[in-house]
C-alpha cells in the first residue's frame, strides 16, 4: 500500500508555518497545501523557496478564514457584515443551491485572484484542495470550473475519508452530487484522503488493498515546542508528526508527490 502525509492549512500563521517547515525539513510530510490569503502566506513562501520544497506545494483554496483578496465577494453570503469569510458558511443550507449568477461571478472573481497569487509565487502544482471542503459547495464549484484549465489545476482530494463520514443524510447526498460533477473536470489519484486515525483503522481492519494509494492529511502546529497534529482524529486528540510518519512508514511505504 501507497500512501503520502500532506499538511493542510500551510500560510495560517507563523507557528502553523513552523510546524510545517519542521516536518517538511525532517522529511514526515510529501506535501502540503498553502492558503493564499492568509496573514502568514508570505512566510511560508519564503520558508519553501529557502528550504527547497517549492514542488511540493499545492494549492489550498480559502473561503471560509480570514478577509478574502477581493472586494466584491464580501457583499456575498460568504462573508460576514465585517467582510470576512463566515467559517460556518458550509453548514448553511440556503446558501448550498444559492446559484445567482452575480454571486458566483464574484465568488469566481476572489477564486481567480487566488490562483493568480498562487501561481506569480511559482509554484506549479497542479493540484488543488479547499479549506473545509468549500470546493463541495455547488455554487462555489460552478464559480470555479472555468478557472480550472486556465491555471492548470488537474487533481484533488478524494472525498472518501473523514469528511464524508462525518456528515449524513442530506448533506452527505449533496456533498456527494457534487463530487461527482468535480470528477468530471480532476482527476483524483487516491482511493483514501483521511486524518491519521482513520487511516491507522483501516489498515488494521484490511479496507487497504495492496496497490491502494491513500493521503494522510495533517494540520501541523507548534505546541510547546513539538510539532503536533492538531486533528489526529478529528477531536482534541493531538499527536506528534513525527510519530505518526514511523506509524505510517510501518503500515506502507511513502511516495513522492507534487
């Protein structure tokens, strides 16, 4: 079994991009994914050009933290009255089939100046994931599918792992609607994109098969001076990365990916 560790939520903040650095340099991540938008996004650039990991770097669609790029989204059901992304926006149900064309007009327009940023930094991953899986909301994949070959975005996440076990009924339909329209236009490698205790679980319930490729995502901090996981099992339960990349190099042997 195949699988990589990638660390979400790259360009946060200052300790996020420490955490990350540090697993990057001591090799327990294959990858991570960098938030355009974010008050540490040009720290972890620099952390990428200096440590040469610039490769490894895909791109973290964000609509849901902090104040976007552009002006015209914050009129929209995304942000709040301050102009900022809402964090719940993904838990409103009106907002899941909101399908102005005004409104994914200027959804696309912030999505646009991400990528653009993203890529006048160099980068050329050609990989694109979304803060709390914003990409399953429709109107903000319509807003995005256009955008897609402009800036050579091919691959995502697959959507079998944490995220769709954690929701249910209607939500978890939608959600899955959706992805399939998203596999129409990316191409997913993996067969597994799940937290760390997930992926442990079903290794040791043989859920693996022996050609399976799997991504273990992280969310790296610094907590008293130890580069932990924020989110082993999607709780409080906080584990040391470095641990889990042992853990994981037992159960399979890690791959190379950009």
């Amino acid at each position: 079994m195949r699988f990589f560790i990638s660390a979400d939520d790259f360009g946060y903040n200052h300790s996020i991009n420490m955490a990350t650095d540090e697993a990057f340099r001591k090799g327990w991540i294959q990858r991570a994914s960098l938030m355009m938008n974010m008050e540490g996004t040009d720290e972890a650039v620099t952390l990428a050009r200096e440590h040469g990991y610039m490769d490894k770097i895909a791109f973290h669609l964000n609509l849901t933290v902090w104040y976007p790029l552009t002006e015209e989204v914050k009129t929209t059901y995304i942000c709040n009255s301050e102009g900022r992304f809402r964090y719940g926006v993904t838990n409103y149900q009106v907002h899941k089939y909101a399908l102005s064309r005004e409104v994914i007009a200027k959804i696309r327009k912030e999505c646009e100046a991400q990528m653009i940023k993203f890529r006048a930094f160099g980068f050329t991953s050609e990989h694109i994931d979304a803060h709390r899986w914003i990409i399953c909301n429709l109107p903000v994949f319509l807003a995005i599918w256009p955008l897609l070959r402009k800036y050579k975005f091919k691959t995502t996440r697959s959507l079998e792992g944490h995220y769709l076990n954690s929701i249910e009924g209607e939500n978890r339909k939608y959600c899955r609607r959706v992805y399939s329209l998203i596999k129409l236009k990316l191409r997913v490698k993996e067969s597994f994109s799940g937290c760390p205790s997930e992926f442990f679980e079903n290794i040791e319930n043989g859920k693996f098969k022996k050609n399976s490729r799997a991504e273990v995502y992280v969310h790296p901090d610094m907590v008293d001076g130890t580069c932990v996981d924020l989110f082993y099992n999607y709780s409080n339960d906080k584990k040391p990365i470095e641990e889990i990349a042992e853990r994981a190099s037992r159960s399979g042997n890690p791959i190379s990916v950009g």
